[in-house]
C-alpha cells in the first residue's frame, strides 16, 4: 500500500532578493513514521534571516495542530498540540543518537540543511513523530512559538552549564534570546545580573526577574559587580571578552549564543589563571527541550511578542523591522488558514 499524498498547502520561501514570497507547497509523501501538522503560528528567529535568499521554506519555530499520523506513529495522537525544534530527525543508532545528543548526528536533519521544502511559514508540515513536542496545556500555541528555538536555546544554555539556585548568572543584552534567559534564570533561582548599554531596559528587566542590572555606558568597567558563576552573551555582537573575562569567578563557565562569523579573540591568561570554561551551546537535544516546556508551563515563562499576520507583507515588515533591532521581543506570525487554531 502507498503511502498518503499530502498537500503542503501556502508556504513563505525565501528569494534572491531576500524578500519571502508566497507560493505553493505542493505534495509530500506521509511516511509511516511521520505526522502533518497544521501550522497555526510560528515565531521569527535571527537565524531566519540567515537563509532569506535561498530557495526554502522559512521558518523553523512552528506549532500547530496534528492532522494526520503514520501507519507507525504511537507516541502522538490526531487533535494533539505539538512543535518542533531546530533538528528534525536523525538515524537513530550512531553514538550520538544513542546517548540522546541527536543534535551531533552526522546524518542529522536541521533547518536549512534538509527538507528545504518544509518549514514554519506555510500550512503544514510532515514530520518525524519522534521529534515532534507536545505543548503543555497551560501554554497558548501563540506563546509556545518563540520557545521552539528562542527559548529551548537559552534554557539548554543554562543546562549544559550545571547551573544551580545558587549561581550567579549574567545575561548580556535583552532581546529576543536575552529576556526568556532572564526568566529562566530567575526561576530556577539563581541571582541574576543583567548587562545592557543603556538604562532603557532596567524596568522590564527587573520585572522579568533580574535582581541587578547594570548599564554599560555608564559603568564601563563593571566596578562593583561581584564575580559571576555563569555568563550567557546573547547581545547581537561579540561584546569586550577582556572586560568579561575578569567578571568571571574562578572556573566560571561562559556561553557565547551570538550568531556570529567573527573570529573570537579572548584573553589568554584569564582562562589559564581563573580555569574558565568558554562552553559552545547549539539548540538544545528532544529531553532538554521536553524539559523546557514543561518548566515553561510550570514556571509560567512566556516570551513578549508581537503577533503578525502570516502574509508575504506581515513576515516581510517582521524580517525587516528584526533586521534593524525594532521589535521587543520576537515576532510571532499566526496563520491565516480558516481552520487555524
């Protein structure tokens, strides 16, 4: 017996002239393992930006509803609420695989890489029933979008970097991955400082959960700001290492998340002296990501969005106003289907 034929529907790809256009899915086979997914949002990422003149579907933070499953699919059911992640599905059995760290695949399937024809921006998509989430009752689909990259990024930053309620954890910069790491900092219950240039964010830093805020322009030097355990950079440039470095406590652990081609050039002799960590953090695997959604329901973390249309002219005016800093804090583009959730 063949497998199902499934129309894919409206998709957003990308152009040569960077502008997403609207076009037509066209068919996908429905293998036996694999689920549809009517898409009712999905947020915008930096990393979006990235891939806006090639030929693909964009968008790799969608949520939706289950339409149809696989003859083998028993871990999702039709009428579930799901999204995926930033890899979609490996083979299964290299080392990797077997030690849950999917993401190391070498056969690994990520946005931008593989199945170009599939992505958030559009009506559906198909996908490996074992990399699909379920989103937890207590958080809207709306909400859920931005986590299925934004916030599964920083969260598994803080994971892999052992932090504990009793760490003193630095965020730099409060953008789109920034004022979620806030918030999972705070509720894991650790002290956190935040560091921005200016003062303009020191309200809604305080509120999302930061117990010390620290304006640079103003304080240069970071005098008086106690040494910190953990320091996560998501600011949208490599920032002064030699000026962070010094913040650091002994073994302190350093996590670059700016998407930079830059060369890094640190000091030497403060990761000798100090025995610091300059700890590389990607997407994070499936269990940290099903960790970060049910900590997300539980904890009450939610990003601050902006919803927008999913229209050629709604993810257009989301790309361009993302690529010049204009939004606080991820956009959120929520499907025009009729049948949308």
């Amino acid at each position: 017996m063949s497998n199902p034929q499934i129309e894919l529907g409206t998709v957003f790809k990308g152009s040569p002239s960077g502008r997403a256009v609207k076009a037509e899915g066209g068919v996908r086979e429905l293998r036996p393992h694999e689920v549809v997914i009517d898409i009712a949002y999905s947020g915008l990422c930096g990393t979006d930006l990235h891939f806006r003149k090639k030929d693909m579907v964009l968008g790799h933070e969608g949520v939706g509803i289950i339409s149809q499953v696989g003859a083998q699919v028993t871990n999702v059911k039709v009428g579930d609420r799901v999204g995926w992640g930033y890899n979609h599905d490996s083979c299964g059995y290299c080392d990797p695989c077997l030690d849950g760290w999917d993401i190391f695949c070498p056969e690994k399937k990520m946005y931008g890489m593989a199945d170009l024809d599939i992505g958030g921006f559009g009506d559906r998509a198909v996908i490996n029933s074992l990399f699909v989430h379920k989103i937890p009752d207590a958080l809207s689909l709306r909400d859920a979008a931005p986590l299925q990259c934004g916030g599964i990024t920083v969260f598994a930053a803080l994971v892999n970097a052992k932090v504990s309620a009793q760490s003193r954890v630095g965020i730099l910069g409060i953008g789109g991955l920034g004022h979620l790491a806030i918030q999972y900092a705070a509720k894991m219950g650790c002290e956190v400082v935040v560091f921005s240039s200016t003062n303009s964010k020191k309200e809604q830093a305080l509120e999302l959960g930061a117990t010390e805020f620290v304006a640079t322009k103003e304080n240069p030097k970071l005098e008086g700001v106690k040494p910190l355990d953990v320091l996560l950079v998501t600011a949208s440039f490599q920032p002064d290492w030699n000026l962070y470095f010094k913040a650091m406590r002994p073994e302190g652990v350093i996590v670059p998340l700016t998407v930079s081609f830059e060369e890094m050039k640190h000091p030497y002799a403060d990761i000798v002296a100090k025995q610091l960590n300059v700890h590389g953090s990607v997407v994070g695997r499936r269990l940290t990501h099903r960790q970060m959604l049910e900590f997300s329901a539980r904890h009450k973390v939610v990003p601050i969005v902006e919803e927008l249309p999913m229209t050629e002219e709604g993810l257009n005016e989301a790309m361009e106003r993302l690529d010049r800093g204009d939004v606080r804090y991820r956009f959120v583009l929520k499907s025009q289907r009729t049948d949308a959730a």
